[in-house]
C-alpha cells in the first residue's frame, strides 16, 4: 500500500452518515446551509410570482444588481474579521461616484476631446484613488487618534452624504462617457454569448487544475488526503454548476429593438423572426468575480490577511508578536475605500447618472451580506465567498420583493429582521464552538 493510499484511506468517512459525508469532502456547513436557504428563497419567491423569477432576464438582471453589494461585502469582511465596521460605504459610494460623474461630464471635456479614451480611465483611476485616501483617512483616525470605527464612519456615513450633495448641490450628472457606461452592464456591458462560454471554460478548468494541485500538495506535505470519490464530486457539481450558470445566462437575448441595431452596425441581415443575440455574462459580475478571487487570495494567502485574522482573534497578542496592528488597521480601510470606488463605478456605469441618493442603506446591505455570509462581529472569523453568497442572498430577497410587488417600508422590515437573524445565528455558532 503507497503512502498516498494510506493517507486517503484514513480519511476515509464511516458509511451511512450525513456527517461523514461532508467531513470527507471538506464542505463548510454554514455556506451548505446558506446555499440550501438561497435555494428555498428562490423557489418560494418563483412560486408567488407565477414563473417570472428563474427566467433568464431576471437572473441576468440580479447578477448584475449583486455584483456591487458583492464587491464591497468581500471588503467588509476583513474590516468586521478586524474587529471593526464601516458604517459609511454607502455615502462614500455617493461621494465617490459624484466624483467620477463630474470629471468625465464636466471638467475632463474641458481639457480633453469629448469621446477621448482617456476620460473614463482617469475617472475610474481618480475615483479608487479618492475612495483609498477616504478609507485611509477614517482608518487613521480609528487607529491612531482611538476613536471606535463605530462613531468615525458613523460620522462618515453623515459627512460623505452632505458632500455628495455639496459637490453637485443636488444635481443629477449625467450622462456618462460611453466606455464607462459598459462597467454597468446593460445590453452593450457584456461579453456576449461565445465569449462567455470560453469564460465558462476556462473557470472549470481552473476549478480542476486547483482540486490537483491541493491533492499534490497534500501528498507532498504528508497531510491526510480527501477521498478520491469526494475529490471527483467536488469537480464534477464544480464544472456543472459553471457551465450551467453560464448556459443559463445565455438563455438572455437582446430584445429585438437592440438586436436589429446591433445587426445594422455590424452588417448582419435581419430575418424576419429576428435574432437570438446572447447578452453572455455581465462586465460588472467578470469584475465582482475577479475581486472575489483576489479578495480570496489576499485574505488567505498574504501576509496582510494573515495579520488581519490575527488581529481579529486576539488584538493584544498580535501587537506583541509584531504585528503593526494601527497601520494594519489603516490598510484595512484604505482597501476597503478602493473597493467602494469599483462599486460606485459599477453603479453611476449602469444608472448613466450620478445623484446625491446614491447607497442609501447600502451599508445595511453589504453589513448583513458579510454576516449571513459567515462572518463574526467578535471578529477572527471570515470568509470571502460566503460574503459572496450573502450578498446573493440579500440581493434576492430584494428582488423578489420587487416582484412580489411589496411596499419599501415593508421590504426595510424584511432586511432588518434577515439581518437580526443573521447575527443570532453567529451568536449561537460561536456559544456552541466554545
């Protein structure tokens, strides 16, 4: 018998138990339970909306909603994990985006010709720029003055409002420059239906090639090894899972309005029945995936993440085992600025317009996303793709609201009752562990 058989024999689970099942295949249970809940929320909403939830427009249309409160929600974990919060990422989204509206509409055409490239990449640069230095700032003074992070970006959450209304005295900015408008999505903010089979592709292939290389590692380490049937489950619901989301995806056309202009600037003929044009995936849910994975990585992988966890489950040892826990603090919110900015874009991209409005409880949103998604308000614990999921969840509840046609002030009882929840769960998670 080799030494990898002897390792993945040990693992080997006790036959006949739920239990023994996931403990073989290493899934979390809380992102299970979450994922199952997802699946309930769905259904229930589908039901009581008569079919119009699963249809491929309104899945399109709730990656794309998702994708901001995604965004931030990656971001959010590490401030909580940190033993923090941010309270004003909703009004630094509307300062943020204001910003970015008035460079390109307003004081960039001035010096640069309309239409130039140049206008929304020194936009978009200017904006994560901004919301860096907004993030650091709030993060020196919670670090270094000591005022909590819950007064500083309550302050924040006042402050950045009345400066997204001062920048523009209220006025809507719009409309955006045309290249800025794709970072929304929209029916041109996408990769269309080929490439987004290649997309498709090429996640499932980095979704095996991860599965080997963990199994290599673990050989070469000595460490005990999953079982080759959980190993193979894993890829196998991993691959239909993506192909399937993007199969999915695909199922949206453009609406025939836009899709015989899109045939008459590419020269296409125009049949009678008209064309099955594939939308594909959305440039702002390629944009939310890719930050999760760096979240991801940052968060597991880094020296910056590790010190964040450390921070989180024990402040006092971290300082006296070196770790610079007040410039650790200020990087923690200066990223979480940077990631504010990714979303502000994404959100004046799709709306084409900037307003003093924008975020409104937005930050109850990303909170409850981070939360639901796994992570502790003691601190010490957290994980990027729950936060993901969260934000999925709460994203959903939303939407079906919306269908279900139910009131705002109602839909505002909904997330704060979701978000009480939420946080009796971890209060009951982490009684039991201890």
């Amino acid at each position: 018998m080799t030494e990898a058989t002897m390792l993945e024999s040990d693992a080997r689970p006790e036959k006949g138990t739920f239990r023994s099942l996931l403990r073989a295949t290493e899934i979390d249970t809380r992102l299970l339970g979450m994922v199952v809940a997802l699946l309930f929320i769905w259904i229930g909403i589908h039901i009581l909306s008569g079919g119009t939830f699963f249809t491929p427009r309104n899945i399109w249309n709730l990656s794309v909603q998702t994708s901001a409160v995604a965004i931030m929600a990656t971001g959010m974990v590490l401030v909580i994990v940190s033993r923090n919060i941010d309270l004003s990422v909703g009004s630094m989204m509307a300062t943020l985006g204001m910003a970015m509206a008035l460079l390109q509409a307003e004081i960039l055409p001035d010096y640069l010709d309309f239409g130039s490239p140049y206008i929304w990449v020194i936009s978009l640069a200017a904006g994560i720029a901004l919301g860096a230095l907004l993030g650091a700032f709030q993060g020196v003074i919670i670090a270094y003055v000591g005022v909590p992070s819950f007064i500083v970006t309550l302050g924040g959450l006042l402050v950045w409002r009345g400066v997204a209304w001062w920048m523009a005295s209220g006025r809507t900015i719009a409309p955006m420059d045309a290249t800025f408008q794709l970072l929304g999505g929209g029916s041109r903010g996408n990769i269309g239906g080929a490439w987004s089979w290649v997309v498709g592709a090429v996640a499932s292939a980095a979704l095996l090639a991860m599965l080997a290389n963990n199994r290599r590692q673990r050989m070469r380490f000595g460490f005990t090894l999953r079982p080759m049937w959980a190993l193979i489950s894993i890829g196998v619901v991993g691959v239909t899972v993506i192909l399937g989301s993007v199969g999915y995806l695909n199922g949206y056309f453009l609406p025939d309005v836009l899709a015989r202009r899109y045939a008459d600037e590419n020269g296409i003929f125009f049949p009678p029945e008209g064309l099955n044009i594939s939308l594909g995936l959305a440039i702002p849910v390629l944009i939310a995936i890719a930050v999760a994975l760096v979240m991801t990585f940052v968060g597991g992988r880094r020296q910056f993440g590790r010190y964040v966890f450390a921070i989180g489950g024990n402040p006092e040892a971290a300082e006296l085992g070196g770790i610079n826990t007040r410039l650790t603090t200020v990087k923690t919110f200066a990223l979480m600025g940077v990631l504010v900015g990714i979303s502000a874009a994404i959100s004046i991209g799709r709306l084409n317009a900037a307003v003093s409005g924008l975020g409104q409880l937005t930050e109850l949103y990303v909170i409850a996303a981070a939360v639901i998604g796994g992570t502790s308000l003691a601190g010490g614990i957290g994980t990027i793709p729950g936060a993901v999921l969260g934000a999925l969840v709460m994203q959903s509840l939303q939407s079906g609201m919306v269908l279900l046609g139910v009131d705002a002030p109602v839909q505002d009882i909904i997330v704060g009752i979701v978000l009480v929840v939420a946080v009796a769960i971890d209060t009951y998670y982490r009684r039991r562990s201890t």
